[in-house]
C-alpha cells in the first residue's frame, strides 16, 4: 500500500528542486520521498504499534539541503496520523526528533 503525504518545492543554493510525494510502501517496510534526482528513503520495522526506524537515506548528490529532514517531517505526521509510537534506532531520525520537540511526544 503507498500511501501519498505531502507535497513541496524546496529551495536550495541551487535553486528550487521539485519534489513529489512522501508514501508509505508498507510491503517493503519504507517510506519513500520522490525529489528531482532521486528517492529518498526511512527504512523502518513494524510491531506491536511501534515504528522503529532503521535507516535513512537520501541521495548522495542531495545531501545538505534539507531534504530528509522534510522527509522525516512528513514520515512523521504519517505515523501520528496512524496513532503508532516511534523507536529511533537511525541517528538521523533520533537526532531529528531530538531538534523538533513536537515529535518526542511520538517516542516509545
């Protein structure tokens, strides 16, 4: 099932980057966030109501621009939306949720 979030441009140094949607692909256990260049990625486990969060990826040549921290973002308003509960093992993820405070209420 894939399931559409959100939409968005994000401006960058190197102008705007046309961005598609964040979608759940729940039988490859993974969101995934189209963006002109590529496809970014938050790998997760699902159990027991909790979305454990394994890894995070996003295009070599995109990085530093914003995008998987938009990524999380919207992954994040997806797994509030479900009413599930979140394990950060992804650096990434953990160090997100710890700069926006209003995710920690999602913390397992």
């Amino acid at each position: 099932m894939a399931r559409g979030i959100a939409n968005g441009y994000l401006n960058g140094a190197a102008g705007s980057l046309t961005m598609g949607q964040v979608r759940q692909n729940s039988a490859l256990h993974r969101f995934e966030f189209d963006i002109a260049g590529g496809t970014g990625l938050a790998l997760y486990r699902l159990a027991d109501g909790v979305m454990t969060f394994t890894h995070t990826e996003v295009p070599a040549a995109l990085r530093g621009r914003g995008i998987g921290s938009q990524m999380m973002h919207a992954v994040l308003q997806n797994v509030r939306a479900q009413g599930l509960k979140v394990v950060p093992r992804c650096p990434f993820v953990a160090d997100f949720i710890d700069r926006h405070p209003q995710h920690a209420d999602l913390l397992a």
